[in-house]
C-alpha cells in the first residue's frame, strides 16, 4: 500500500547535514550491516542509504528524483 501526502519541506530539511550525519557511523558499523545482508543472502535485493542532505530546500523548491538521477 502507498500512502500519499502534502509535499512537506521541512521533511527533507529535518535530514541531517552530510557532514553530521556521515560522523554517525564508522567503517566497521557499515561493514557490520553489509555482513548481515551478505550473510542473509539478501545482497541483490536490500541497499541500505544513509539519508541526508546537502543544503535546505527554501519555500518555493522541492526535490525531484528521476530513475536518471536528481534534477
């Protein structure tokens, strides 16, 4: 089931900044989670992402992405 809502900026402004965020986890923690899927057989159908954001999205901007990247 998809659950649509009202586009909502400061969903996207609440993610973390990069630079915080990548200080968040190490190395060994990503590797943890990579054995896991590996280990689980399931490394052809999870991906795991670490949300964040590079800068804030002002009133009148939204963020799109196309199955082409980011636009």
């Amino acid at each position: 089931m998809m659950i649509l809502s009202a586009y909502d900026k400061e969903v996207f402004n609440a993610l973390g900044n990069v630079k915080k965020v990548s200080k968040m986890v190490d190395e060994n923690q990503i590797n943890g989670v990579g054995k896991i899927i590996i280990d689980h057989g399931y490394e052809k159908y999870v991906m795991v992402s670490l949300a964040h954001r590079h800068f804030d999205l002002a009133d009148n901007e939204v963020m799109l992405e196309t199955p082409y990247g980011d636009i």
